[in-house]
C-alpha cells in the first residue's frame, strides 16, 4: 500500500518533504530558505518551486534556533495612530518592503518598561532591524538595559536603531538615526524674537524626555543669543497632544495678558492652542503668535495655516531600515537629518499694549 502523503494526512509538510520533492539534500533547501549562502539559480528555482507545491511554511522558531534572522524589521513605537509616528512607519514600511523584508509593528503606549520587552521580545525571534522610534527617557536604569539589548541584538547578527533619539554612548553598537531637534527649536525661537516677540510660552514640556531637553534647549539658546530673559515659568509641562494644548492654554490666557506668543512642543499641541484661542476670541496672529513642531499634514490645513518646524518624516523611516540592515554598521553608526521653519499663516509681530 503507498505511502500517504503529508498533504494527504493532514501533516504540515516538513524541510525533508521540499528537499525530496526538489531532488536536492536539507542543507541545501535550508541554504534557501536563510539566503545567507550561495545556491545555483536553477538549484533555488527548483526549491521554491517545490516548496509552492507543498505548500511549505516556514518554521520561524526553528530558524530561531539556528541562528538564522527572519528577514523582519521590527518597528517600535509610543502610539502609532499619532501622526507623527504614523509617517515615520510609512517610510519604515516601505523601504523593509523594498529590502524583501517584512515589517512588524510594536507598540508601547508610552511605557519605559514595556518598550524594553518588546525589545527583548524582538531579540528573541531574531528580527534583523529593531527600530526604536520617538524620545528616550531619562532614566539611568531604563538606559543601562537599552545598551545591554543593544550590545545582546549585535551577538545575534541584529541591529538596534534608534530613530529620533540621540546615541547611547559611543562604544554602544547601535545606529542612531537622528533629526535636528535643538536646531530646528532655536531657528523657530529666533523667528519669533526677530518679529519682535520677548514674552513666549513654551508649551508642552514632556518631562524627562529627550525629544522635549533638545527643543527646550534650542529654544533657552536663542533667547541667550537674542538677549532676552526666559520667563520659567513660561516653559509650561504637557503632553504631546490637542488636548494637553487646548487645556494649557485655557489656563494661561486666564492667568496671563502678557504672552504674546506661543510655541506648541508638537503641531498637536498647537492645534490646542488655537483652537482654546478661537474660543476666547483672541485672534491669531493679530493677538498672538502660535508656532508648532513636526509639520505633520494637519498643520497646513488648521486655519490660519501652522507655521511650523518641518520633521523629515518618511525620510527618517527609509533611512532607519537601511542602516539598520547594513552589514558594515559600526558602533558609532550615526546620522542627523536637518529640520527647517514652514513660514505660514500663524506668526506676525506683537499687538502694541
């Protein structure tokens, strides 16, 4: 009586039921399957071949075990519904497909710890890439285990990029892919006190944050430079969002007639401020002056138009996968895309009082 085939007996068919069905040995089809070594052409034609007909699936953990990465780029973030992160993840998404490789999405919900277990997670299936996107805490502890995962991931073969966030310390072998935080933050300040503006509100201030210490630090250099005093009690903590926005500023219009600018830490948060503005009747930018950060596509539809900070976006995504798979990376692996000012509608200079 002939042997029943594993289709036939309901069985998932196995790496010796492609090597069979393609005349070839198991090193051989497991040389296909890692990519990682030299197969003829017509030999690897006739592995896939095989392996369509059986309908063969990979068996991820199995690769695992052997050492071999699975061709996945893990993207990490906060809250990707958050626009900010959802272009990002366009630019990631579409360069991991240009590689061959899949992307797989993590989110953390803002929390340290779980944004270390995904990593860990990640290390464990072997991902080529694990992209962390967004600020970093700061936080000794959260620190120390991010350079362990990241000294763990390059061991494994794999690669820990930090996107929008700065360098771990220079021995740490993990790509940085960075955009001008400081820069973009001081030219924004300098646009509002070269309009004439000597009262700001900085509003947004994640605390222990380092996306919020590079923009706060931008924004107390160009007060320096420009010779007028910071008001701290001006640089207002928040989150990064409408409502965080909306709420602070209802607050600071009640307790407050001097402000005559303010600098949303995100467009979301400017988005708040108008909004809260509009409904107290004061008028932008005739009253006062509103800026944001990020330059997301909500910005150019708010009326009046955002003038705002331009984040490379996209740009920051296809440029974190492709360090992140290069081979030849090096410790020190770190690039800076810059950030310019969006001149639009929200910026004129300060009412006479």
């Amino acid at each position: 009586m002939p042997k029943k085939s594993n289709a036939e007996t309901g069985k998932r068919p196995t790496i010796r039921d492609v090597a069979a069905r393609a005349g070839v040995s198991v090193p051989t089809v497991s040389r296909v399957l890692a990519g990682n070594y030299p197969v003829a052409p017509a030999t690897r034609a006739k592995v896939l071949r095989a392996m369509r007909e059986l309908d063969y699936v990979v068996n991820a953990h199995a690769r695992a075990l052997a050492g071999a990465t699975t061709k996945t780029v893990a993207f990490v973030v906060d809250d990707v519904t958050g626009p900010f992160y959802a272009y990002i993840a366009r630019g990631v998404e579409q360069q991991a497909a240009s590689e061959g490789r899949l992307c797989l999405l993590c989110t953390t919900h803002g929390d340290p710890e779980r944004e270390l277990a995904v990593v860990e997670l990640m290390r464990e299936q072997h991902a080529e890439a694990v992209i962390v996107v967004g600020g970093a805490w700061d936080d000794g502890k959260y620190n120390e285990r991010m350079r362990y995962f990241a000294s763990a991931l390059d061991r494994s073969g794999s690669r820990l990029v930090l996107c929008g966030r700065p360098s771990l310390g220079e021995d740490v072998p993990a790509t940085v892919v960075h955009y001008d935080n400081e820069g973009g933050s001081y030219a924004m300040t300098s646009h509002l006190l070269s309009a004439g503006h000597k009262t700001i509100a900085y509003m947004g201030m994640g605390v222990g944050l380092s996306t919020t210490d590079e923009r706060v630090r931008g924004f107390r250099r160009a007060h320096a430079d420009y010779g007028v005093e910071v008001d701290e009690s001006l640089i207002i903590p928040g989150e990064f969002s409408k409502q965080s926005g909306y709420d602070l500023t209802r607050e600071l219009v009640g307790k407050r007639d001097d402000v005559t600018a303010v600098f949303g830490a995100t467009d979301m948060v400017a988005a708040g401020v108008l909004k809260a503005l509009r409904e107290a009747g004061i008028e932008v930018p005739k009253d006062m002056s509103v800026v944001g950060f990020d330059d997301i596509p909500l910005a150019s539809d708010l009326t009046p138009a955002l003038t705002t900070v331009h984040v490379p976006h996209e740009e920051l995504g296809r440029e974190a996968v492709r360090l992140g798979l290069r081979r030849e990376a090096t410790a020190s692996d770190q690039v800076v895309l810059g950030t310019h000012i969006v001149v639009r509608e929200t910026v004129a200079p300060p009412p006479r009082r």
